[in-house]
C-alpha cells in the first residue's frame, strides 16, 4: 500500500529532525536557569552566517520576542522555505502585510465557521478511519488514526474530491521532508500547483462552500489575490494543519493512555476533554522552537542579539517554567488553566488553533465510544515520545474490545 511506503518515508525524515531523543526538558530546564537566553556562535541557520544564533528559554523571553515582531521578524521562515512554500507564504510575512493575509483566513478558521465541520467533515473522517480497525481489537493509532485523521480533513476544507485525500497526504510528507529531500519536497510543490490550478480556475466561475472559493473570491485592498499567492497559502496549510495537529493529538493520546486514571475521568466526564488539550500542548508542545530573525540591534532577557542574527523562542522551555506550574514535567489534566505558548502568542498565534482543539476533542469522543477499554497494549514495543523539534509517540500500540461495532 502506497501509504504505507510513505511513512516509511516520513519515520526517515522523522529521525533526522525529532532524532530519538526522548527527554530534552531536563536540558531545556538546565540552561533555563543558568543561560535563560544562550548565545551559540556557529550558527547553521538560513539569512546571515557570520552571526550568532541566540536561544530563549524563559516563559517571559519567548513571550517578550512573539509579541514583538517589529524587532523579532519571521522573514527568515521565508528564507529558509521559500522554495518549496512558496514566496508569498503568510507564516513569512511582517505587519502590515500579514494583517491583510490572515484576515482574509481567519473567519474561515473562526470557531463558529468550523462547527458546520464537525460532524460532516472531522466526525466523518474520524468514523471511516476506525472502521477500518474497529473489528481487529488492536491498532496503532499513529499510523492507522492521528497522521491520516488532519490531512483528511484539511482536503475536505479545501473541497478536494475524497479520491484525492491519498494523494494529498503524500504531498504532505514529500512537502515536510524538504529539509533532508529538497527535490522531492519541491517536485511536490510544483505538483501541488499543477493539481490545485484547474481547481482554482473552476472556483474563480463558480465559488463553493469551500476554502478554496474563499481565497478566490478574496480580495485585499479592492484586488483579488494572486494564484501564486493562494498556492503559497495551500501548501502552508499541509505542514502546518496536518504535521501539529497528528503530532499533538498523538501527544493527549500517550498522556492520557500512560496516566491511567486521568484516560477514566475523561472517559466518564468528557466535559474534560478541553482542559486535557491544552494540558497536553503544554507538556508535550508538538513543536519545540520556531526562529525568528533580529531586524536591528537589540537584547533579550540583558543578552545583546545583533541585527540579523536568528533569535529560536524555545517553546517547550516555556511551558514547563517551575514558576508558572507546579510539577511542570507531569501531565496533569486537572492543575490550574494557565495560558501557554504552544499555540503562539502575538499576531502569530496560531490560525488553526480552534480547528486542532475541534479535531482533537473529536478524536478523543470518537475512539473512547468506538473502542471499549481502549488502553495501550501491555506488551508493546516501548511505545515513547521523542524528538528535539518536532514531538509525538513513535507508536501508539492499542487493544479494545471489539462490540463497539459500526459507527452510529
């Protein structure tokens, strides 16, 4: 099966940008105490190599760099991945650019516009995916339910043809793998461009309820954006809709199946299932860091950055910062609502938070109806979280009983 050759692909690509490491945080919580911002001068990192590469560690710092996006800039994303994104890609762009982009996005991504999706899009993606084990009494939920579950339903979003959603996914692998495969991450954005070029030719004549026909009809100071611009838009929707999401739904999955007692409060009262989410994002952030770029000279936490030097807020840091949680490295569903900076912060906060929390919490209903004492199977193969940027469960080795039956 095609997909399964693929993900052979991606668990390459996967050892060479999560490795096997599988506790960074007592590191993490060294150099946050002892070099809250680290000064690195070899530095690797796309724009200028003569400078240094600065890392934040505290909650404040990294807070401080998301907020300010005049000083802390993301066109770096832009260098780094413009080949493959495209030039126009939103996650690249400043203020006021930025502003004009994602509110043409936004109430797409809103709350209220994505609960038509629940249960005719995510309910019925969910639903097919464990029909197709629910019988079997034993699954991995990582190949077999959280990596196809979000690439599905981001086709559907964008009005793609069902046939398609394979194919989708592996433009999603091939685009992800650019780091460590430059050709095959580019060949699948031209393929993309080519697939999706009749398709947004069809919508600019006749719009659909579809996302696609939103960002044809879309227009930003009285002028309709540009193809390349929607096809940059298009390919940052696979990495970044489908890659956190799988990963940070694999994250709950594993808190939840390794904390026995905390998978039955949810079981029981799933009014918890919010509260385990963002839990869940804040133990085990499904992205570690991200990079931003100094546009002048400036400093951080009393550090000197020079301009143009790459400036990484460690987000997993920040959310396990001793001052802000109590028992910050345990998974705890039930401590104190605190924000985190899983999600973002600043005019970046993550556009399809509310989507990942809609397509999580239905997940979560999903499997614990489906699958009766769903729990991970005893004699797996050491079923663990890993990686230092990217983090999600290797595996998610299951067992249930098998009367759950077809979906209602």
């Amino acid at each position: 099966m095609q997909l399964f050759d693929d993900l052979e692909d991606f668990g390459s690509f996967d050892d060479v940008v999560s490795g096997d490491v599988r506790d960074p945080y007592t590191e993490l919580a060294r150099l946050r105490r002892e070099e809250p911002v680290q000064r690195i001068e070899l530095s690797a990192m796309p724009g200028d190599n003569t400078k240094p590469l600065f890392i934040a560690y505290r909650y404040e710092d990294v807070q401080q760099m998301l907020r300010d996006n005049e000083t802390f800039s993301s066109a770096i994303i832009i260098q780094a991945f413009g080949d493959v994104l495209g030039r126009h890609v939103m996650l690249g762009m400043d203020e006021p650019e930025h502003g004009r982009h994602r509110a043409l996005v936004s109430r797409a991504f809103a709350q209220k516009a994505l609960a038509k999706w629940e249960d005719n899009l995510v309910g019925a993606v969910g639903n097919e995916l464990i029909d197709r084990f629910a019988a079997r009494g034993s699954a991995d939920l990582v190949t077999e339910f959280t990596f196809p579950f979000p690439s599905q339903i981001i086709a559907g979003l964008l009005g793609l043809p069902r046939e398609d959603y394979p194919q989708f996914q592996r433009w999603s692998i091939s685009l992800l793998s650019f780091t460590i495969n430059p050709e095959r991450g580019k060949a699948a954005s031209v393929a993309i461009e080519e697939y999706l070029t009749p398709i947004l030719a069809a919508r600019r004549e006749e719009p659909r309820d579809d996302l696609i026909s939103r960002l044809a009809v879309a227009e930003i100071d009285g002028e309709r954006l540009a193809d390349e611009e929607i096809f940059s838009f298009l390919r940052l929707l696979l990495p970044a809709g489908v890659e956190t999401t799988y990963r940070a739904l694999g994250n709950l999955l594993f808190g939840l199946f390794t904390h026995p007692e905390q998978l039955e409060a949810i079981r029981a009262d799933r009014s918890l299932i919010p509260q385990a989410i963002e839990e869940a994002v804040r133990w085990e952030p499904p992205l570690l860091t991200i990079t931003r770029i100094a546009t002048k000279d400036t400093e951080l936490g009393g550090v000197p950055i020079p301009e143009g030097s790459s400036v990484m807020p460690m987000l997993g840091s920040a959310n396990r910062q001793e001052d802000r949680w109590d028992n910050p490295d345990e998974f705890d569903i039930f401590r104190p609502a605190r924000p985190n900076l899983a999600w973002g912060h600043g005019t970046h906060m993550c556009l399809g938070m509310h989507l990942a929390r809609l397509e999580m919490r239905v997940a979560i209903n999903l499997l614990l109806d489906r699958l009766p004492n769903l729990r991970l199977d005893p004699a797996a193969d050491d079923p663990h979280i890993r990686g230092q940027v990217f983090r999600s469960p290797t595996s998610l080795p299951v067992l249930f009983d098998t009367d759950g039956g077809a979906a209602s």
